[in-house]
C-alpha cells in the first residue's frame, strides 16, 4: 500500500496553534475551523414512499385477481390504487432528485385522486341500483374526497386571480 492510496487528511487549526494572545488562547483546544459534512444529494425516497407504491402495486393486483375469479369490481380498492400508486411514485422521483419528474407526476396524482372519488361514487350508485347497503365507512371517504377536491380547486382559482 504506497501513500498514494491513503485518503488525504486535512490539518486543523486549533487555538494553541494560534499566537498567543489571539481570541480562543485561554488553553482550550477548540479547532477554529470545522469540517463541513457533505451536503444531502438524493436518497431514492424514503420508507414511506416506497411503502406507498408497493401498497398501490399489491392493491392493484387484488383488483385483478379479483376480477379474473369472478368476484366483480372492488370500486374502493381501484380508488385506492389510483391515489397511493401516482403519489409514491412522485415521491419518489422527488427523493432520488428528479425534480422534473416529479413535477409532471403531481398534475397525474391529482387527476387521479379526482379518477378515484368518481369510481366511488359510480361504485357507490351501482350498489344503490342494485339494491344493495351502503357501506358508510365508504360513503364518509366519498364525500370526504370530494369536499377535499372541491376546496382544492377553489383555492387554485383563488390563486390564480
């Protein structure tokens, strides 16, 4: 191992280095200047969006499966999808630095989340035709999308004027 492959090391500059009698000559030790840490450089998301895009993934494919046996269209699960899939991937665009990216992924994420509260409440009318309960745990998410949504669009015509 020759000196080459050895990291280079920085000197530090400490009080008893200094002439006497400078700022800091009381006998600490207190190095004057301190190594900055390297700055955050992207990280490729966090727990938290990957979680969101493998939720979306495995929601997604429990609608499949189930259409394929059979079962019928699970409105609130596609819902589902169809918010947490677009959003952890804007997410994650953002965490690995791909600003760009993840600023043409927020207009999807938006449109749909506004996708996912029309298939509950088609899922909702549907049921209702057919005769069967409401589910209110579904219905509460419903109109509370749909407040969310109205508010949000209110305030991007606020902004704009």
């Amino acid at each position: 191992m020759s000196a080459r492959d050895l990291p280079e090391r920085t000197s530090v500059t400490t009080s008893s280095d200094a002439t006497p009698g400078a700022a800091g000559a009381s006998g600490a030790d207190e190095p004057t200047s301190r190594p900055q840490p390297p700055a955050p450089g992207p990280t490729g998301g966090s727990a938290v969006d990957w979680a969101l895009l493998v939720c979306g993934s495995l929601l997604l494919l429990g609608v499949v499966v189930d259409v394929v046996e059979g079962e019928g269209l699970a409105w609130v699960t596609l819902a589902w999808t169809l918010i947490l899939m677009p959003e952890g991937v804007r997410r994650i665009f953002a965490g690995r630095g791909h600003t760009r990216r993840a600023e043409l992924m927020g207009p999807v994420a938006g449109f749909c989340t506004a996708a996912a509260t029309a298939i509950c409440w088609a899922g909702l009318a549907y049921d209702w035709s057919r005769g069967n309960g409401t589910s209110w745990l579904v219905l509460i998410g419903t109109v509370l999308l749909t407040v969310g949504g109205v508010a949000w669009l209110i305030r991007r015509l606020l902004e704009r004027r």
